[in-house]
C-alpha cells in the first residue's frame, strides 16, 4: 500500500462556471489557469503521482507547454494511471476536499463522486468528496479563488 496527497489552487477569473472532478458547475466566475483549471483533477493527480514516488503534475505535464493550453484535466489522471498500470499500482481509494465560499457543492457532490469513481476505476463507494470554506479568511474566503485538497491510497496488484 502507498498513500499520496495532493494540493491545488487556481485564483477566480472571468468564466461562467468551474470544473470540479470532471463537472461543469455554474458559476459567476471561471477559474485562471493553462488547462481547464480543475482543481479536484490537479490535486488528485498529484496524490496519485506522489503516491507511486512519481513526482508531481508540473513534472508531467507542464503548464508552459501548449498541447495543455486549455486541456481537459481527465487526461492527467488516465496519464497517471496508465503510468500507475506500468508499476502494476491500482487505486485503492480517495478523499477528495473542496475549499471555497462558492460554488456550493451540495447540488453536484454525487455527480463528481460518480465521475470520480468511473475515471479513477473504482468501485461505488470508494471515492468521498466533501467541501468546507475558510469561514471567510484569506483569499478563500473573500471568495477569490478555490482550492482542493487529495489523498489516495495505491494498492499493488498481485502477482
């Protein structure tokens, strides 16, 4: 068993919604960023990645290089886990933490849990998600930004 854990924050910018987990959610704003900006995606690929002693997400997929400028975020985690299959690790399970003011995620935590659960490979159940804000201190709780926070647990497939 490996564990890893994961971090991400991306500053509000002009948009009309965020990525969270594979999920488009309305918003007043969009998040500034080279890719799509998701921060449940980045985080979870580092935990992923550091779990399996793999570096992290800038290692992997740098945020200067073009073929990322405006990219889905899923693609980072397949990437990770294929290189996860090459060293025959598996995800065992993840806790995933929002923290923003807004957007809410009571209205959409089951659809990123489901999408999560599909894209991670894993069986219902073995994906959380959860959301706290910063009980409005910081640029978090003037509502500048969102940030997400990863753990994961990496099993070994057996011989």
């Amino acid at each position: 068993m490996r564990i890893g854990s994961g971090v991400d924050v991306h500053a509000f910018g002009p948009g009309d919604h965020v990525m969270l987990g594979g999920v488009r959610v309305p918003h007043s704003h969009g998040v500034v960023a080279h890719s799509d900006g998701d921060v449940v995606l980045h985080a979870l690929t580092d935990a992923l990645l550091g779990a399996a002693g793999l570096g992290d997400i800038g290692q992997h997929f740098r945020d200067t290089d073009p073929r990322w400028k405006g990219a889905d975020s899923q693609h980072f985690v397949r990437a990770t886990l294929d290189m996860l299959r090459a060293r025959r690790l598996r995800v065992g399970n993840a806790d995933v933490t929002v923290l923003a003011e807004t957007p809410k995620l009571a209205p959409v935590r089951e659809a990123i849990c489901r999408r999560l659960e599909a894209l991670l490979e894993v069986a219902p159940g073995a994906v959380n998600v959860k959301a706290t804000t910063t009980e409005k201190l910081g640029f978090l709780g003037r509502g500048e930004g969102i940030a997400a926070q990863a753990v994961v647990l990496l099993l070994a497939d057996a011989d």
